[in-house]
C-alpha cells in the first residue's frame, strides 16, 4: 500500500457530480475498526452490515497486498440454524442511497486473498454486491451485479427486467460469468465495472481478474445488455464488499486489501498495476467516464480539451484550483515535466494548436510529441501572471487516427507557467490567395437547467416547455475571422421525448453553472436555430445555428421547449455520454494581417533578405516561417528590443511562406515570396 502522502496526492476527494461525490479508498495502512465494527478510513467512515449468529468482528492482519496490513472478514459455522450469515462493509449505504443516470459507469476495485481457513462453501456466497433501491411495493431487491463463488470458482452475476423483488418466485437468475478457480495462499486483484441501462441493451458489466504478481488482466462479463432495474428509481442502495452467504455449518475467512470505488477504472486500478488494453481511461477530463464497451472515448481532434485531463504525467506538475473560477489547470510545472493524453485525429493534416497559458514564474517551451515524435513547439513567455491566460498559437501536422499526444515543459528553472486548456482546430488552405478556413470544435464551459425557482448543475440537462430550460456558456475567444457556419450537437439520455426546442442567444455571460438563478439568467435574445422531431434515448441530435449573431469571446446559449414532452440531455459533467459540442467553422483572409500597419515586411517578393520592420514597442517572443505545407523552416526568438529583424534565407527553396509572429497579447500573419 501506498504511503498517506502518495495516498492524498493520487486518490483526494474528487468532485465527480452532484450525487456521487468521492473517489473512495480504503487502505487498512491508517484505517480504524470501531466497537461496532464500523470502519474509518481517509476520514470516511464505512458503516458494518452484520447479521445472523456466530461472526467475528473484522480485524486486520498482516498478510497484505501491499503495505503491511490488510482486513479479514471471517463467518463461523452458524450455530442455531440462521438462514444466512453476513459480515460486509457498505461503500455505498442504504441510508444515503447513491443517485446513478442511465448510461452512467461505476467500478469497484479490491483485492482478495484466500488464507488455510478458506472453505469451499456448501451454499451461495457472495463477496462483492451492487442493490439497487426497491420499487414501490417491494420488499427489497437481489443484487443487480454480485461476485458469487461456487466451490473456489468465482462468477459475475448481473440482472435486468423489472425489479428484483426478493420475494418474488422464482427469483431473479440472471446472467452468469464464470473465471477460473482461486487458489489459497495467492493475492487475485479484481475490478468490478458497469454501465447501468436497465432500459435497453446498452449497458455493459466486466469483472477484470488476475494475480497480483501478474500484468495481464482477463476479462469476463459481456457488453449490449441491459444492467439493473427498470421500475425502481435510479439510485444505488448498496455497494457492499464481505462476506454474505447463505446456511452453513462451515467456517470461511476472506482478505480484502485496496478497496476503491469511482467512475473510471484508472482510479480503481491497484498502484502499481497495468492497465488492461480495454480500458483506455481519461482519469482527469470532463468527467473521465467510460464508452459504451467498458473503454473511454479519447480526446477527439479537431477539439478541445483541458489540460487536467490527462492519462499520465511525470514530475512535481498537477491539477489545482482556478481562483476566481469553477474550473482547474495544471500548474506547478517544472522543466522535463509533461502531461500524456489519449487523442483520435479525425485525419491527417496541419492543426493549428492554441494553448491558452500564463506565467509568473520563468517561462519557457511547450514541445508536442506525437506517439514519441517531435512534431513542434511554442514558447511562452512571462507575462507576470500565473493566472492570467493568453493564447500561445503554433502548427502541428498529426497523422490520423488513435495514439498518445505528449507536451513537455522546458525552462530553465523554477516554477515555469500554468496551463488552463488547448484549442486545436484543423487548418485548411481554400487556395484563394491567403483565405484559411479553419473548424474548431467547443464544449460548454458552464452549463445546467433551471425548474421554477431552482439551479441544477448534474450529469443532465433537463428541457420542458413552461418548466425547465437549459442555459450553456461556450468561449469563442479563440476565433479569430468570419464564422461561416456554427453547430450545436447533443445527446440524448436518460429521458426521451418530442416537440419543438428553440435555441437563443442569451443576453449576458456574467453567470456561471454554480450561481445561476432567476435573478442573473440571460434572457433569450436573438432565436438562433430550431429542432423539431422525436429524441430517443441516444440520439446524437444537431442544431444548425444562425451565425449573424454569433461573434468571438464567451457565447451563452438558452434552450427552450416551445410544444412536445420533456426530455433529457447529457451535460459536460456527464461521464459515459458524449457532452454538448459547438462546432464552429470561421474563415479569416491571412494577406490582410500584411496590412497591418504596425508589422511590414519587404522586400516582399524577396530574393535572400528579408527585413521585417516590428515598430517600436511591440510585444511578440517569436518569429515562425512557415511553407506551405505547415512545415517549419525558420525560427526566430524576438526581444523586446527586436525593432527590425533582418534574415538571409538563401537557404531555403522559391515558393510562398508564411510569417507567423507570436505575441503575448496577439499574434500575426504575413504572406512572403521568394523568388
């Protein structure tokens, strides 16, 4: 196990949503066994479920997974005949059921070890269980998802249908997955995950097994099922991890050791261990949750995303708190630190990279590595800030599909620079003399729903005529041009519905998800664009918007219902759901900037010289040359002092070029010929 420090630095409290608010971590290093058998552990306490006759208290032993403790669970022989026997802790409890979205995704982490006083059970015995909540008239439900064991074999159960009343005859059976036998005197790592849809057969449920000293897991469980109830409500009763089993004279004893539960497998996963090649895990992106097979969705570019979301990371660099906002960045970074993120390029090209940075501390340069290969760089400079965020722009040239994108931070000492987010949009060169259409594609940086006289800011965005409307706030800063075209893309989930839904431009953007109100909420201005038609569960639906309104800096958007049903749409906050895109398409005309009168290059067409004449008291860094292929062909650190800049380029070939000037407050564009 790991020490407290890495403990807090890897599992601390992490704001998920509104209803499921932990990363939960159980770790017998620092935990607390209370008189009633309660557990206390990273200041959460884990309340015991006991019943029937002849249990043993949990106690800790030093037979471990790693540390030097770990928790035994033990059931004596029952000795008055008790119809079962349980000795569990709750991660979930009833008394505070756990809200849960159809499409949502949960994973519980253990490991567990079978000592000499392990026997093969002579009834069904449970080790891990997931309750859902009763439905109206029931008595209670069986698990909807539960590792049973037959003899050393242990199997993943899930059930679906309506309910699983436990006095119904016969009960409930589900769908079984069997994994091979467990043997005595060996530490066996499993992680349990879903995806709960008790409506339609597209849920998931895994269980990944293997030994500890091993690196490959194997999966058992199965994808396109349902998973859970449809008639109870949608909150989870109990997660339990223990012992539960049905009548028997016999003892059994059972290890528990790493306990986690979350929304994503990488926050579950053992330290130490692989990641199964299935799982391909955001841990710390809008939510981080899985796909619809057990794997999450990476970054998809053109796209943006936050710099917190990456999927690995090496030195002192980690998330923090934005003062004066909701979100985060990454700061503390230092030179060779870098951030990893998994990415799927649409397709190959040149995209311009946008990274929105401040510094206060030394500065220095931000390098792009794709799947291991440089492919550029940008510098930023200090601007006396840490948060202060400016735009810092260079081109890359990415091939298409998946693979691993890297930064690394280089500096000559110090805290360098803070990052908030990257904006990367695809450059395309209409061939018109200089024109670049370029499309960048937005997630909301706020976003919730208000009914009467309340906010809410969950996994949903709620939208009925007279009762509910969403509001969402995208920034646009990053556009710089004519937007030609812009979308507004969202999914549906949870509730379907129909009708007719309005989409406007909201008068202010001074609020954000956590104080919106009736109060301070934009009023609906100019109408946007409309849909109209049916929304089923997981439509992926569309809105085309006018864009004589739409201008760059923050936009906010107010969706409402004018006829049909209500319905119900996934959130930036939601973990399994594709979130709300705005995609814009703009178009700016690069031969203007060489009008610029404050920037003049000449001779322009050169032969080998060219002086570029910056004027006094500019405030670019770095001078790019750039052909017309988005490759680099001449780089140039720009002082202060840097009025005039003179450059013998014999060395490169006849052709047009680009003139890319990076400044702390904007940057520039110039066409060039040489011939």
């Amino acid at each position: 196990m790991k020490n407290t420090f890495l403990l807090l630095a890897t599992f601390i409290i992490l704001i998920i949503n509104p209803f499921y608010s932990q990363v939960k971590y159980i770790d017998a290093e620092n935990a607390q066994i209370l008189n009633d058998g309660d557990m206390r552990d990273n200041n959460v306490l884990y309340q015991m479920k006991e019943q029937g006759d002849n249990i043993s208290k949990p106690w800790f032993t030093n037979t471990n997974r790693k540390g030097q403790k770990a928790i035994a669970y033990q059931l004596n022989g029952t000795t008055t005949g008790e119809r079962v026997q349980r000795s569990e802790h709750h991660i979930v409890h009833w008394k505070t059921p756990e809200d849960i979205n159809v499409g949502d995704t949960r994973y519980t982490g253990f490991s567990v070890y079978l000592p000499n006083e392990w026997t093969n059970p002579d009834d069904w015995l449970l080790f891990h269980q997931v309750q859902q909540v009763a439905a109206p008239g029931q008595k209670g439900n069986f698990p909807f998802l539960g590792i049973y064991v037959n003899g050393s074999r242990p199997n993943l159960t899930v059930r679906s249908g309506k309910n699983g009343n436990t006095v119904r005859n016969p009960s409930p059976k589900g769908v079984k997955f069997e994994m091979f036998p467990l043997k005595k005197g060996i530490w066996y790592d499993f992680v349990v995950g879903y995806k709960f849809e008790p409506h339609q057969g597209k849920g998931w449920a895994y269980c990944w097994v293997k030994e500890a000293s091993q690196k490959d897991w194997k999966r058992f469980g199965q994808k396109d099922m349902k998973v859970g109830y449809s008639e109870p409500d949608s909150k989870l009763l109990n997660n339990k991890i223990g012992l539960y089993r049905g009548k028997s004279k016999l003892t059994t004893r059972l290890y528990y050791d790493e306990i986690r539960y979350s929304n994503t497998f990488c926050k579950v996963n053992i330290p130490g261990s692989s990641q199964p090649a299935d799982i391909q895990d955001n841990c710390d992106g809008n939510g981080g949750g899985s796909g619809g097979d057990g794997s999450t969705t990476d970054i998809k570019l053109p796209g943006n995303f936050q710099a917190e979301s990456y999927v690995n990371k090496s030195g002192s660099v980690k998330t923090e708190n934005t003062p004066g906002s909701s979100g985060k960045n990454l700061g503390f970074i230092r030179n060779n630190d870098y951030v990893e993120y998994d990415v799927d390029v649409t397709e190959g090209g040149d995209y311009i990279f946008d990274f929105m940075a401040s510094s206060a501390g030394s500065g220095g340069t931000i390098d792009v590595l794709e799947n291991g290969n440089k492919r550029g760089s940008i510098s930023i400079p200090v601007n006396g800030q840490w948060h202060s965020y400016k735009k810092y722009s260079t081109t890359i040239r990415l091939s298409s599909g998946n693979k691993k994108l890297r930064l690394i931070f280089k500096g000559s000492g110090g805290y360098l620079m803070n990052l908030d987010r990257v904006v990367v949009s695809k450059k395309s060169t209409s061939g018109d003399g200089g024109n670049s259409s370029t499309q960048t594609t937005l997630t909301p940086i706020q976003d919730a729903y208000i009914q009467g006289s309340s906010r809410y800011n969950n996994t949903l965005i709620r939208i009925e005529r007279n009762n509910r409307n969403g509001y969402l706030m995208f920034d646009l800063s990053s556009i710089k041009g004519n937007i030609k075209k812009a979308e507004l893309s969202f999914t549906i989930a949870s509730d379907a519905g129909n009708g007719k839904v309005d989409v406007y431009k909201g008068s202010t953007t001074n609020w954000t998800e956590q104080n919106i109100s009736n109060s301070n909420k934009p009023s609906s201005q100019n109408l946007l664009g409309t849909i109209n038609g049916t929304m089923n569960i997981g439509d992926r639906k569309t809105i085309s918007l006018n864009t004589s309104a739409i201008n760059s800096g923050k936009l906010a958007l107010v969706m409402s219902a004018a006829s049909g049903n209500d319905f119900a749409f996934a959130s930036k906050e939601h973990s399994s759901v594709k979130k709300p895109q705005l995609v814009i398409t703009y178009e700016s005309n690069r031969a203007n900037d060489i009008q610029d009168q404050n920037v003049i290059a000449y001779p322009n067409p050169f032969t080998n010289l060219l002086i570029i004449d910056l004027q006094n008291g500019h405030r670019y860094y770095q001078m790019d040359i750039i052909d017309v292929k988005g490759q680099r062909v001449y780089l140039r650190k720009v002082d202060e002092n840097d009025d005039v800049l003179e450059m013998d380029l014999r060395t490169i070939p006849k052709g047009i070029y680009f003139v890319r000037l990076s400044g702390i407050d904007n940057n520039k564009n110039l066409k060039i010929l040489k011939q």
